[in-house]
C-alpha cells in the first residue's frame, strides 16, 4: 500500500517538482547536447572507465554479503580491463567475467534491513531511507574522492560529467513514462532495487515482484464458471 511505501508523498512530490523544473532546464538540455557532440565510442568508453573504477568496491560489499567467488571475479575484472585498456574498454566481459555493480544499500538489503519509506532527494532524486545511508557510504568509496584529492574543480567536473552522462542514457525511453511521472519513477525504482537484491539471494525471478498477482490468479480460480 502507498501508506506504507510512501508515506512521504507530500513531501516527496514537492522535492519531485523542483527535480522536475532543474532537469527540464539545466539537466536535459546538457545530456542532449552532450549526446549529440560527442561520438557514442567516446561516451562508451567514458562510461566503462567510471565502472571499471568501481569494481573494487563491487568486490567488497560482494565479500561482506559472503560471495567471495563473485569478489574474486570483480577483482578478476578490475586486473584484466585496467592492463590492458586502462579501464577504457571491457575484454574481460569477452573472456567470461561478467560486470554486477554493487552498491551499500543493496548490501543492507541483501542481509535483510528493510528499506524504510521511500524519498525523493533534492538533486539526487529517488531512493529510500536505506539506500540513502547506503549512498552516504558509497561516496566515501568512491576512487575519485581520493585520486582527485585537493583538486576540488577537478573532482566536481567528473562528477557533473557523471550525472549529464547518466542522464544522457535515459533520453531515449523517458517518453515511455506516460500519466502520473512521480509515481511511475518510484514504482520502477522500488522494483528493480527489489530485483537487485532477490537475484543476488538467489530467489526465483516470479517471486521477486508484486506477490498480490498469485492472489488474485487464485481468486479467480476459486470462482465459480458463470
């Protein structure tokens, strides 16, 4: 029920309203022009660079929820992509090691702490009060916060160039948002962070969404043919 999940609405439509207003004028605006300047093979390219960045932290939060095999293959990818490409492309996808992002709230999620009401951040935009902590200590991992050390311009360039990134990505299916946006977005996110975590367990893909489908298939059948 909404009351549940979202028992901030008010308030998280508000802060929904002003995301809304930035992204129209300052956040899309920049991702289409820097979709359409520069090559794909260059975003491509910036893209794996950023992730690649990230698989050590993969690694750890894959050895805190006791996966050390899928840390071995994090680390495993880190290794074979920096040598030979810096990071800029991705031969290990190539040789059988595939890429799983990882962040601290899936990790919270994944040993059970519930992901308490949804928010909406100024800026940042969806989340929930779990993945909120999460992000706080996401951050502090991140290897540009310590290979950009005393050069803040340097550091919040990368990050700006981050986020139009991002939102460069989303051009091409934010049409299929159709109705009421605010809860379409929260929707989606609940459940593919929801995804995340049961595929992670290990639990069957059916098990993983809306579980009042099954009751109603079974209402259905216990009704008698008219």
């Amino acid at each position: 029920p909404e009351s549940e999940k979202d028992p901030l609405q008010p308030l998280n439509r508000q802060i929904f309203a002003f995301n809304d207003v930035l992204d129209r004028n300052i956040a899309r605006p920049l991702a289409v022009q820097y979709k359409e300047k520069l090559p794909s093979d260059v975003r491509g390219s910036y893209r794996l660079f950023r992730k690649n960045l990230g698989e050590p932290w993969n690694a750890v939060n894959q050895l805190v929820q006791g996966r050390p095999l899928r840390a071995a293959k994090s680390l495993g990818r880190f290794t074979v992509n920096t040598i030979t490409t810096l990071g800029f492309a991705d031969p290990a996808q190539r040789i059988g090691l595939s890429s799983e992002e990882e962040n601290f709230g899936t990790t919270l999620g994944y040993y059970g702490v519930p992901s308490g009401a949804y928010v909406v951040l100024p800026i940042l935009g969806p989340s929930t009060l779990r993945d909120t902590l999460g992000l706080a200590v996401d951050s502090q991992a991140r290897p540009q916060k310590y290979l950009l050390d005393d050069q803040d311009g340097l550091y919040w360039g990368e990050q700006l160039l981050r986020a139009v990134d991002t939102r460069a990505q989303i051009l091409d299916i934010e049409d299929v948002l159709q109705g009421d946006k605010y809860a379409a977005i929260r929707d989606i996110y609940l459940q593919r962070k929801n995804f995340a975590i049961a595929e992670k367990k290990g639990l069957e893909s059916e098990n993983m969404f809306i579980d009042d489908l099954d009751n109603d298939i079974s209402d259905e059948e216990a009704e008698p043919s008219k």
